[in-house]
C-alpha cells in the first residue's frame, strides 16, 4: 500500500515538474537572430535577463526576455551591469524558447558599436549542443 | 504581498546575492552542505526506528545524540534559504518547484509532531531491538520518502527559475 | 588531450541522451546530492563518537564498522552518478578548475578515511582507552569533515567556473 503511494506521488510530483520545466527550456538545436532595442538588463544571479523591444513585421513591439547566467559567469567574459543601456540597438543570438514564448536562451549580443559579447567561452571544434541544464 | 517582496528585494543581503561574484554560490553551497546534514541525520534516525540500521544503539540515545545537530543544520539551511529567497521573492514565489518544495517541508515538519507525540511516546517500550509500533515506522517511512522529494524539488528551482 | 578526450565524450549516444532527454540531469543530480547526505552524515558519526557525544556504548571499532560502510556505499553512488553528469556535459566539468580541485580533494578525503580504518583495525584498544579521543585526534576529525565540506562547495562551484562548453 506504501509502495504504490509513493509510486502514485512520485509520478504526479515529475509529471508537475517536467510540466513546469518545458515552460523553462529553450530548442537548443534552433539558434535564431534577433534585432532590437534593449529595454533593461537584469544583471542578477542566479540568471541574468537581457529584455529587449522587437519589433515584428506586422509592426507590433513585443518584449522579449533572453537568459543568460548570472554575474559570477558573466563578469568573466567582460560583461557588466553597465555593459548593455537601455535604448542601445543590438542584435541577439539566441536558442527560442520550444513553446514559442517571446524569450531565448541567450548566446551572443552584438552592440551598436559592434562589439560582440558571448554569454560563452568558444566550444571545442566539433562538440555538440550547447549545455543541456543550468546551474 | 507585491510590497513585501519589493521589501525583501532591497535588503542588502538579497541585493548582494543578486549582483555580487561570489555571495550566490557561498549561499548555495552552505544551504546545500545544511541540508545534506539534516536529510543524513534524518536517514540515521529513521532507518533505526525501521529497524534497518543501528540496531543495537537504543532509539533514544540516538535520537538524543543526533537531533540537536539535525536541528542546528536545519536553521543554517533555514536562513541561507531564506536570503536566496529574498534576493528574488517574487520569482521564487510563483516557482511551482519552490512551492511544492515548501509544501513537502510543512508536511515533514506535521509528520515530525505526529511523530514525537503519539508513538514516541512509548518509545521505552521499544527502544531496543526492531519492535517500534505501525506509526511509528510510517512516519519514519514518510519522512524518508517527503526529504528524498524535497531534495528533488530544491533541484529542479535551479532548472526552472524564471527570475 | 583532455579537450580531445572530452569532445569525444560529448559526441557518444549516451552524452547525447543525457544532455537532451531534459529531467535525467537533475535526477541524477538529486540522487548525487542524497549521496552526499549518507558520505557527510557517516563522517559525522564517526567524528560524534570521537568526540563522546555519540554511540558511547559502542567502541571505535563497531562506530568504524558501522558507518564507515555506508561511506564507500555512498563513494560509490556519488562516483557512478559523478559520472553520468561527466558524460552528459563532458567538456564543461573535465576542463573546470573547480572539478579539478574537487578531484584531488577527494582522493585526501579517501586517503584519511582509508589510514583512519586501518589505524582502528591496528590500535583498537588504543582508540577506545578514552571515551572522548585525544586532542589531536579530535583536530583531525573536524578537519576531515571541513574537507568533505570542502569537496561539496567545489562541486557547487563546477557551475561558477565553467572555461568550456
């Protein structure tokens, strides 16, 4: 009676997480361009929220959010709070979200000036997807 | 309850957390080492009064020895906790991982009184030997099962944090 | 080499099943943390006898006996879950400074528990002369556990010191 209880609970406490974790994931093996304008930059732990204006061909402004960790990772590739202002144009490299929510898993941000910050060291030639989990 | 987070979020503590190198991860790993110390009493304890393991110590003696420190641990992870929290309440807040996290903890926590009150009670009829009562090693069925989920549950904030 | 060996890993059909099947790194991240919980707590036992304030009735021996056990139980999970989270994100954990130290942490962790098993095997009526051990015993159980501890905050810090994807 204990055992399936437990057999019970454990399938409803993952089928809840996983549930709740694909709303967090990010299609790894999609890497899209993005250009807008950045509305604010949340340069926080444990991740770092890039919030940046599209705007779509049907001319609507959508706020999109891209992930990236926080800053005890990025302040080693050169990346302050300062770094991205609100207002600036940039371009954003990132990996869509599966369900087609406005954000992304953020890989590079390229600035106005041209200057390109990646949330990543350069992988090794030939390894695979980028990481599957975070912290 | 939007102010009370707003609140919480500009203590220096939680603004620290967010911004700082080194304090996110310390916080971490102090709330983590806590915690391992409190599921690992939890087990020894528990798997005595299953009867599985430490057989020959007698149920009080052991609960005596260990509880304070399963106790002290649990206010360290308490409070590391808690300033994680703070540092992103609201984002913490509506993580459902967090909430069920902290549901499981209220549960152990009801299932521990249950425990101390009813078949502890009796504990010197059966402190020796594998003879604890039916209650008794369900509620300590119970609570290896609701730590081995809470544990899980604190694993999967880090993966679905939206904050 | 290690680089090499390391994008090779990330290649194999297990890698890519780990890193894209997306709850098997954090199941098996809960069961690593559930080891550690058993490693930790078997080292606090011991240290609680040798500080009298645990298993009085028990002598260093049976303490040693009882718990050191679920301590290699609890390696080796940790080894075997350590080492699917390897192969899920190979190049990310060999290439990581926090790995590393964490490595050679853990193999003076194993050296201090292996020489305390056989100096309890060696000079049992020495360890249980006293119920509380000798001051310099007691200096070493602390900083035995600080050293677990410490190979539980490296592993913390895997995820803060990543070179490589």
């Amino acid at each position: 009676m204990k055992k399936i209880l437990f057999a019970v609970s454990a399938a409803a406490l993952v089928s809840v997480s996983v549930a709740h974790h694909s709303a967090a994931m990010f299609d790894h093996s999609k890497t899209v361009t993005y250009k807008g304008v950045v509305k604010e930059f949340q340069f926080t732990n444990p991740h770092s929220w890039l919030q940046v204006l599209i705007t779509g061909p049907d001319g609507n402004t959508v706020e999109w959010g891209f992930e990236a960790e926080g800053p005890s990772t990025l302040r080693r590739v050169g990346i302050e709070a300062k770094t991205f202002k609100p207002g600036e144009k940039v371009t954003v490299v990132a990996n869509p979200m599966k369900d087609g929510r406005p954000a992304g898993a953020w890989i590079t941000v390229t600035t106005a000036d041209g200057k390109v910050y990646s949330t990543r060291p350069a992988p090794p030639p030939g390894s695979s997807a980028p990481p599957a989990g975070k912290s | 309850m939007q102010s009370f987070f707003q609140w919480l979020e500009s203590w220096p503590v939680s603004v620290g957390l967010r911004e700082s190198s080194w304090m996110f991860p310390a916080f971490e790993s102090v709330h983590v080492i806590a915690i391992t110390l409190v599921v690992g009493s939890v087990m020894i304890v528990d798997l005595r009064v299953l009867g599985l393991a430490s057989r020959s110590e007698r149920v009080t003696e052991l609960s005596q020895a260990v509880l304070p420190w399963t106790w002290g641990a649990f206010a360290v992870a308490l409070v590391s906790g808690f300033c994680m929290f703070a540092a992103k309440a609201d984002a913490y807040f509506g993580n459902t991982s967090f909430q069920i996290k902290m549901l499981l903890m209220a549960a152990a926590f009801v299932n521990m009184l249950m425990f101390h009150f009813i078949p502890y009670r009796s504990v010197h009829s059966w402190d020796e030997g594998a003879s604890a009562p039916p209650l008794a090693r369900l509620a300590c069925g119970a609570s290896l099962t609701l730590w081995v989920f809470i544990v899980l549950m604190g694993r999967w904030i880090g993966f679905s944090i939206e904050g | 080499m290690l680089q090499s060996f390391a994008s090779w890993l990330s290649q194999t059909p297990a890698s890519q099943i780990i890193q894209n099947v997306l709850w098997i790194i954090p199941l098996v991240q809960t069961l690593h943390i559930l080891a550690i919980a058993v490693v930790l707590s078997s080292v606090a036992m011991i240290d609680l006898r040798i500080f009298g304030l645990a298993g009085r009735r028990a002598t260093m021996m049976q303490t040693a006996d009882r718990y050191v056990p679920w301590l290699w139980w609890g390696l080796l999970v940790l080894a075997l879950t350590g080492v699917t989270l390897i192969t899920g994100e190979p190049v990310r954990s060999l290439t990581n400074p926090a790995f590393q130290i964490k490595m050679l942490l853990l193999l003076g962790a194993m050296a201090v528990t292996i020489s305390f098993q056989r100096s309890v095997r060696k000079n049992a009526v020495v360890w249980d002369t006293r119920v509380r051990s000798s001051s310099p015993i007691r200096v070493a159980a602390v900083g035995t556990l600080l050293l677990w501890f410490a190979i539980a905050v490296a592993g913390r810090w895997i995820a803060y010191m990543v070179l490589e994807y």
